[in-house]
C-alpha cells in the first residue's frame, strides 16, 4: 500500500511540474523508466546547439553513449533567457537548442531535476552540431 501511494505522489509531482505555471498546457512526449524508487521521464531527444564555441571539440573523442550529462540554467544569457547549459565533467560542451528549451527550462525553474545522457557523438566534419542527447526528468 505504502509503495502503491509513493508511485501516486511521484505522479502527482510529475504532473504537476508539466501543467503548472509556465509549462501549462505543454504535453512533452514522456517514457517512463525505474531505477529504484526513482522513476525519469524521458522529456526529449536532441543535439545540442553551440558545440563549436564551447569545449565540445577538446573533449569529442572521450564522449561515448550512455555518458552522464548535467544541465544548468542560464537564465541570465543575453541570448535567450530560457538557456540551459550542456556540461560533461565540467566541460561545456553547448546548450541545449532555443527551439526546444522552454520545457526543460520551466521545468528547472520550478525545481525539477533534469539529467542528461549522450545518444551519439557524429563527425563534426560532417555535422553542424555532433552530438546527440536524451533529456530525462527525475522524480
């Protein structure tokens, strides 16, 4: 019983991160995955946007799938304030691509807890924006 009415709560929170305040009315694509009583929902994939100006370059050959990603508000950026920074080990590596910020960012902004994880690491010769990430938030 006691298990049954944490997984209500969680949903309960997760819901309630999605449709309230800034997010309100936003439906993000969701897939739910367990790890413990922790459940993530996988809120988007994407490439991250910028990895030329950043460390993505310095740090390429060391990224593989499954590495760990943190993201970071930026709220200050001149550019966009719904920015939300890509960082490997401390290394930047990028942001997180203004046409599909808006989600993630309120979400943040609210105390959601968001994590990231490389999908794919492409030729930068031949892409504009190499790498591949899933965004997950953790309730």
């Amino acid at each position: 019983m006691e298990q049954r009415l944490g997984r209500i709560m969680n949903r309960r929170r997760v819901l309630q991160l999605l449709f309230s305040g800034t997010v309100s009315g936003v439906i993000a694509p969701v897939v739910v995955r367990s790890r413990g009583k922790e459940q993530r929902f996988r809120l988007m994939d994407t490439r991250i946007a910028g990895s030329g100006y950043y460390a993505f370059s310095g740090v390429a050959m060391l990224l593989g799938p499954g590495d760990a990603l943190s993201l970071r508000r930026q709220p200050e950026n001149p550019h966009d304030h719904l920015a939300v920074e890509v960082f490997w080990k401390n290394h930047k590596l990028g942001y997180l691509p203004r046409r599909g910020n808006a989600v993630s960012a309120a979400l943040m902004d609210q105390g959601g807890r968001l994590s990231a994880e490389v999908l794919a690491v492409l030729d930068h010769a031949e892409h504009w924006e190499p790498l591949d990430i899933r965004v997950w938030l953790h309730v």
